[in-house]
C-alpha cells in the first residue's frame, strides 16, 4: 500500500480511534500510544485486501492491542480519571443542568466500567462509534448473529447495572 493511503487512513481514523481507546482506557496518553501503534501496525502488515475494510480492520487491530494492555495494567486502569476532569459545562445551561449531566456522565462511566470488556467494547463501538454490523462483525471476529446477540445482551446489562446504580444513588 502506499504512504499517502495511510496518511489518508490516519487522517480519517486517528480521532474516532483515539476516542474509543480513551473510553476503553481512560488515559490520554495510552490512548495516544495506542493509536500509534494501530497504525504502525497497520504500515507493516496491512494488506491490499484489508483496504475495502480499513475502518473495521483498524478497530480490530486497536481493540486487541487495547486487550494485551488491560491484561497487563489491570490493577493500575481507572478507567474514569481523566474523563471525570473533562468540562461538560455549557454557558446556555444552568447550574442545575451541569451538575445533571455532570452526575449522569459519572454514573454511565460506572456503569461501563462495570461490565466485561466485549460488552463495553460492542456498546462503544456501535453507539459512539457507529460501526455496521458487517463492521462490528469484522472487528470481533463474530459471525452476525453472535454481534447481533452480543449487542443485546450488552445493551440488556448496561440497562440493568444502569439500574441498580441509580437504586443504590437514591
């Protein structure tokens, strides 16, 4: 493949990529790292063939370099640190609404953070990141329907841990 292909893939990827490896993680810099290493992976092994599925090859190859981190720095990940940091403040909103979206945001982080990383990772990949089935089927090496029961059973577990959550707030 040629280097102005991959400038293009990077140019394309590198910020959704980045996000969902941040959301997995919750480091900037680990995200960063590991977005490198998706794309160096990419420059030496990516193949001709790979081209038409570029995005669901990325998300796959970055998912399991995501999991061979993890593996390694379990005890070290809180996945939220960062994210608790970031502003969701709005001028048009009032103090109530921020301190809403605030709380909201910090239960939904628990939440995820909660379930196993295949749950988290189909929830991600398909809410924030909006991939296809056919893509989601590429990067989890699954066949259609264990994607389609996978992101079921996600959604169903987040909903009910979303629950108990708001339960043990009130």
């Amino acid at each position: 493949m040629r280097s102005d292909l991959y400038a293009q893939l990077f140019k394309q990827y590198q910020s959704s990529l980045h996000l969902y490896l941040y959301r997995m993680c919750g480091s900037q810099e680990m995200a960063e790292e590991l977005v490198q290493e998706t794309f160096y992976r990419a420059m030496v092994s990516m193949k001709a063939k790979h081209a038409d599925y570029a995005r669901a090859w990325l998300y796959k190859v970055a998912r399991h370099l995501f999991i061979d981190w993890y593996r390694k720095h379990r005890g070290e990940m809180e996945m939220s640190r960062e994210l608790e940091k970031q502003s969701v403040e709005n001028t048009y909103r009032t103090p109530e609404e921020v301190l809403a979206a605030r709380e909201r945001i910090k239960l939904i982080q628990q939440v995820m953070k909660k379930l196993p990383e295949q749950y988290r990772t189909v929830l991600l990949l398909r809410e924030m990141n909006e991939l296809s089935y056919k893509e989601l089927c590429e990067v989890l090496d699954m066949n259609m329907n264990q994607v389609k029961v996978t992101l079921f059973r996600a959604r169903a577990r987040f909903k009910e841990e979303m629950l108990q959550m708001k339960g043990e707030n009130e």
